[in-house]
C-alpha cells in the first residue's frame, strides 16, 4: 500500500509541474494576442479572460489538494482526476476561443472546427481561410433600380399633379 501512495505522491507533483507550466502559458499567449489587438475591448476582454484563468488554477489547486487527502482512496482520487482534467480541457477549449476572437474571427465555431485541419495555428487558418477573419467587412449593399416603376407613383406630370391635389383634399383643376 506504501509503494501505492508513493507513486501517486509522485504523480501529483508532476501534475502540479505540468498544471503550473500550462497556465502560465496560457496566460502569456493571451497576453500576446491581445497586446496584437490592442484598445479597450481587448484589454477588458484580457482582464475577463485572466481573471477566468486565475479562477480555474485555483480550482485545479484545490482539487489538487483535495486529491492529495482523497489518498486513501482511490476511487475518489480518480473521481477528482477526472474532474480536473474535464477542467484543463474546458481551460484550453476558451484560450482557442479566445485567441480566435482576437484574431477577428467572424465565426469562432466555425474557425474551431477548421482549425485542426492548418495545424492548430491560426495564422495559417487566416491565410487559407480569410473569409473567416476579419470584423466589418460583411456583405455589399445593394445599389441600383429593379425596373420597375415605383408603386404609387404617377407616370406623367398631369397624373402626378392630380394624386397630390387628391391627397391635399383640393379640387381636380380643369384647364
């Protein structure tokens, strides 16, 4: 039972190595992506997505220290494993959310689901796919005519004179 504890004294601090390189990663990632972008809504969205960071490592730092008293038994170990690691992935999902918003992505889902196809990198995601990127340049308005001859709308002088005396209320003027 001795050598059963140890390894998994051993596993935790690798955990713990692993967990504390992952965030502070992360979190210099960020940093760069949003320094990139720069103003206001970057920064805050910054600060949101650090302050989501900070709250998760503290979560994590928990169940480690939970893990660490659950020892004795395994099972509840595993239970706190599984709900760290669930924790790590839903960690990672947001930074790729994140750093693809801040890459200007129209369509974060959409950019999500290409992206494992250009080697998780999103510059190479914005080369091959630039419709995907960019913010404020949609669809071009519509300019021109149809043809057709506005509704309501009289075709002669005389016809155009007479609507609007109708719907003055004055009388039609015979010449």
């Amino acid at each position: 039972m001795d050598g059963l504890q140890d390894g998994t004294k051993i596993d935790e601090g690798e955990t713990q190595q692993q967990g504390s390189q992952g965030s502070g990663d992360q979190a210099s990632k960020a940093k760069q992506v949003a320094g990139a972008e720069g103003g206001d809504a970057a920064g805050k969205a910054r600060a949101d997505y650090e302050a989501a960071l900070k709250e998760r490592d503290e979560r994590i730092a928990a169940l480690e220290g939970e893990i660490a008293e659950a020892a004795k038994t395994a099972e509840s170990a595993e239970r706190l494993r599984a709900e760290m690691d669930e924790l790590r992935r839903q960690g990672e999902e947001q930074r790729v959310g994140f750093e693809l918003q801040m890459a200007g992505a129209r369509i974060v889902k959409a950019a999500r689901a290409l992206l494992a196809d250009h080697d998780n990198d999103i510059e190479k995601l914005k080369e091959a796919e630039p419709w995907l990127f960019g913010v404020g340049t949609g669809a071009p308005a519509q300019a021109g005519a149809t043809g057709l001859p506005n509704a309501g709308a009289a075709t002669d002088e005389g016809a155009t004179m007479r609507r609007w005396r109708g719907i003055a209320g004055l009388p039609d003027e015979k010449e």
